[in-house]
C-alpha cells in the first residue's frame, strides 16, 4: 500500500489523497492538490513532499498555522497515524510501510469515527463556551464518555486551565472523584507535551488553542502493552487536535460576536436616535422594516427633528452599509454650481474647471445619497433630477459619455409638497418617483418623555467637548424643560445643552444655566415658586455676603462657598446689582 492522507474531518471528510514521488500542496488555491474552501486556510497552506522513504510536511507562512497531533509545526517528519490539522479539517497520515498497516478501513467502519469526530468537535466547542462549574462539568464527563468508546481505559481526567499551576488546583479540587493519582502525569503533560508511561498504563496531551496551552487530557489504560500504549497515545493526539479545532472556532464565534456588537454600538452612536417614546418606538420599527428594501424614501419633517440621522440609520441597517453615505443639502447650493456639484464634470467643461471632478452622484455609487431639503429645488433642476432617477444614469457637465448609477436615493423636506405640487412649486412627476416610501420624524413637542433621556445624551457629548463634569439636570432645570414647546426641535434642545454646559459653573444644571428663551416661557407659576424661593434665600444670602465682604465679589464668593464667575452670574440674573450698592452704601463705616 502507497502512503496516502485520508480526511477524518471536515468538509471533504473520508476523501483520500495518495502521496507519490512528487510534492502535495494543501489549501485554498484551486490549483492545489488538496483544496480546502475555509476562509481560515492559507492560499497556499502547506506543503508535503517525500525525502528518501518518508515524508515531511512543511508550513508556508500560514496565518492560522498547521498542527500536527495538536503541536503548531513550522516543518516535520510524519509518522504513520499522524493527525494533520488545516482550518478545520483533519487529516490522518498512512505511511504504508509493511507491518503498520492495519485492517482496510470499510466505509462502515469509517462512518463511526467520523460522527465521533464531529460530536468531539461539537463538545470542545459548547466546552469553551460554558458559564457555569455545573454546565463545564457535565460536558467534561460527555467528553470523556466518547474517549473511553475509543480507548479502553480504567479511569480518564480532561481539566482546562492556561498553566500547570491553574491544572493541579482544578484537580486537587476533583482529585477524590478519581481513582488514579494523576498529580505527577500532569504535571508531565504541562512540562514535556504529548507521552506515555507504558509502565504505570499512563497517556497524556496538552490542549492548545492558538498554540497556547488551554487544558489537558489522560488516561489511564486497560493494557500495558508497549504496542498498545503507542497506538492509544496517538488516538489521543487526534482527539487533541479535534479539542483545538473546537476551542478556536469558539474563539472564533465569540470573536465575531464582540466584533458584532461592537459594531452594533457603533452604528447606535453614528444614527444618535435616542429615545424610547412610543413614536420614537414606531418610527424606529418601521426603520427596520424599511431599511434592507432597496426602495426611494422621503423624510418629512419639522427642521430640527433629526432626518438625517433616520437617513444614516436606514443606510446602515441596509446591504449597502458599507458602501458611501452622501448627504446634500440642497438649499445651500446654487443653480450654477449644482449641476457640477451632483453630476461632476470634465475638465474644461467652463471657465474653472481645471481638473476632472467626480459628482456627489458618483462618489455614492453603490451607497446611499441623501438630499436635505429637496423642495428648496428650483424647477430646472427638479428636471435633472427626475431624469436620473428614470435613467438611472448620468452624464458630468461637459461629457457626452453617460455612466450608470447604482444608488439608493433618501430625501427630505420640512415643506408639504403635496401642497407645493398643487400650487405648482414642484415638479408632480418629480414628487411621485420620491414619495414611495414616506417616514415622519415627529417633533420634540410630541415625545416628551425622551426630553431627559435626549437632555442628558446631549449633556454628555458637550461635557467631553469641553473638558467638564457635569452630572445632569436638577430639579427644576428638568420642569423648565418640560414645559418649553420646543419650536426648534431637537437641535435647539442640544444647543440649550451645550449652552448650558459652557456656561454653568455646578455639576448641576441649574435654571439659570438655560436661555432667556427657556425661562421666559416658563409657566408664571413655575416661575413664580422659584423666583420666591430664590428671592428669600438667595437674595438676603448674597447681599450679605457682599456686605461682609465690603463689595469683594470674589471674598463674596468664597464666604457663600460659591464660584466667583457664577456669583456674578446670580448677580446679574436676579438683578442684584442695585439692591447690593444701597446695601454697600449704607452699611456702617465703621464696621
């Protein structure tokens, strides 16, 4: 019999490979002798050629690396039942020499070890990934179940720890479960890898994940048999490797997992849609629905309500994410620059044009294009773009070739175009082909309950720009805000909060930290409770400290325990000045 690879697992699993006088190359290249489609394997993986009578297997700069019997090996000799490990296939060596061949392997007799291979697979992996000691244990014990099916064994340990040291605390806790003592066998493993103690009926591996010890695996044999000892040790090694085939794509799936999330945060951060209202809640459900249809939006809205941000959060959540997002914001250029801004032009197209330029059309090919305030467009233009959108296809100015565009189209507008389109302000034609899909962001007024929420987001983003700790709102900053109309929406709220942030001197928002806007539109009430309040405290508070102080505003301060900026702030808030210089004036000289 010739030497030959046979595939124990994987996805090309009981194919085999004979090995001639020439060399064999494992990977993903098409080209190669064994091709292996994982994303994880090499172009050009590894490499096997004879030498003399036998055969070494060398590594060719591989990422991931190739493992033989569970080690990492950059170049050696294979031996007669040597497991090769590629990505997540599983190769078993035969070398074919006279009197190491055994029985030929039938299909029925291969079809066991291979669902005992995978279900080995499938519990390394749930092992990695288990929370708790009970979950760990059961799946250890299930484990070993399968290994005793294929060794016969008196008794049999499987720990897992990243150094010997961890290894013999985990099994001076389990030591009572087990009749042998394999304290000295584990500590063999840690020091000298893979061996057998035919005397004592003793094999042992490590386990390794990424070439980083992970755990250990014995067994204590029925037979003693030199011969018997060595063809165990090496069934052993299989399992080995099949352990860090299940350890690393745990690593791999928790990897993706984090990298998931990651992105998932990011994207939360990037839309900034905070809010947990019931609008809110709709409009983000139809976001989700709306998103992966490759379909033409409108946004409509009052200004400040955030449509642009719905616009990134539908691109996304779309299949076109990771292609560009181009936003335009329509009633900021002019009819003359427009064209040349959207399609681009050739060089020499007019007067200026001294290079080729790319449009804002063609720098979102295959992404998503954004067109803010798109009823501001004056009727020429709403042609030009009807036609695009039809065609599917444009021209730069000054060109005759016409390129095709792949795009999704978002539009929005704080205007009712319908009601344009009756009066003629707007293209009906125009108007169809954009309003496919309709989403309403609603105003701030119509979600109060997001106030605080968007209050504090806002808080947090101006106080990392300007390099302050603020803890949020008090009391009465909060039912200040919630009784304002909020005509600005959203981007006034952040505004007042940003505003807030740079001029207060507390940790706390406090209501002469908002605008003049804010308080004047405060319930007289509201405002009545806190300028009595305010009145009676803070007043008699303050003019006798300047009194004390003998008009030092900043002894003044330091006696009221306050920053001097913000003392002149309540000055100058609760019309102070007047009633601290009769105070001044008619304070006793003497004093």
């Amino acid at each position: 019999m010739n030497a030959e690879l046979i595939v124990v697992n994987g996805p090309l699993a009981g194919t085999r490979f004979p090995l001639g006088r020439g060399e064999i190359v494992a990977g993903r290249a098409p080209n190669g002798n064994i091709v292996l489609a994982e994303p994880e394997v090499g172009w050009r993986h590894c490499q096997i050629r004879p030498h003399g009578d036998r055969f070494v297997i060398r590594d060719l700069r591989s990422s991931s690396g190739t493992y033989v019997n569970g080690m990492r090996s950059a170049e050696r000799w294979l031996e007669d039942r040597d497991q090769i490990g590629i990505g997540k296939t599983i190769l078993m060596f035969r070398s074919g020499e006279a009197g190491t061949e055994p029985a030929p392997v039938t299909a029925a007799e291969t079809k066991p070890v291979l669902l005992a291979a995978c279900s080995m697979v499938f519990l390394f992996r749930a092992l990695a990934a288990a929370v708790n000691d009970e979950q760990r244990q059961m799946l250890q014990d299930q484990v070993l179940r399968l290994v005793s099916d294929l060794i016969p064994q008196h008794d049999g340990l499987l720990l897992l720890g990243s150094s010997c040291s961890e290894l013999l605390d985990r099994y001076a806790d389990t030591s009572t479960n087990h009749e042998t003592d394999f304290a000295p066998s584990l500590t063999r493993v840690c020091e000298e890898g893979a061996f057998e103690d035919a005397e004592n009926g003793i094999i042992g591996v490590p386990l390794y994940v990424s070439g980083v010890l992970a755990g250990a695996l014995l067994v204590h044999l029925v037979s003693r048999q030199s011969s018997a000892v060595t063809a165990h040790l090496e069934t052993l090694t299989a399992i080995a490797s099949l352990a860090s085939v299940g350890f690393e794509a745990n690593q791999e799936v928790e990897a993706l997992k984090a990298e998931n999330a990651l992105l998932q945060e990011q994207i939360a951060v990037n839309t900034g849609i905070v809010g947990n209202s019931p609008p809110i809640r709709r409009l983000l459900e139809l976001v989700d629905r709306v998103a992966p249809r490759d379909t033409t939006v409108m946004l409509t809205g009052e200004s400040g309500t955030g449509k642009e941000l719905i616009a990134r959060a539908l691109h996304h959540k779309s299949p076109r994410s990771e292609r560009p997002f181009v936003a335009v914001n329509c009633a900021a250029l002019t009819e003359t620059l427009f064209e040349s801004e959207l399609f681009g032009h050739e060089k020499g197209a007019f007067t200026g044009a001294i290079s080729q330029k790319k449009g804002r059309f063609e720098r979102a090919q295959g992404g998503t294009i954004f067109l803010d305030e798109v009823g501001e467009l004056a009727p020429s233009l709403q042609a030009k773009i009807l036609r695009v959108l039809q065609q599917r296809e444009f021209e730069r100015v000054g060109g005759t070739q016409a390129y095709p565009l792949d795009i999704r189209v978002i539009v929005a507008t704080n205007r009712d175009l319908s009601e344009d389109v009756r009066q003629g302000k707007f293209r009906e034609d125009l108007y169809h082909r954009l309003n496919v899909v309709s989403l309403e962001s609603p105003p701030l007024r119509d979600r109060k309950e997001d106030l605080p929420l968007l209050a504090h987001y806002f808080l947090q983003r101006a106080a990392e720009r300007c390099k302050r700790h603020v803890q949020g709102l008090s009391r009465e900053a909060e039912e200040i805000l919630m009784q304002y109309a909020w005509p600005g929406n959203v981007r006034e709220l952040e505004n007042a909060m940003e505003r807030a942030v740079v001029l207060g001197v507390s940790e706390w928002v406090l209501p002469e930290d908002l605008p003049e806007t804010l308080l004047d539109a405060a319930p007289r009430e509201m405002g009545a409770k806190y300028h009595s309040s305010v009145g009676q405290a803070k007043r008699e508070a303050i003019l006798e400290a300047y009194v004390q102080a003998k008009g030092d505003y900043k002894q003044a301060a330091r006696l009221l325990g306050l920053h001097p900026n913000y003392l002149l702030r309540l000055v100058r808030n609760l019309s102070l000045r007047e009633e601290i210089n009769r105070a001044l004036s008619n304070r006793d000289p003497m004093t």
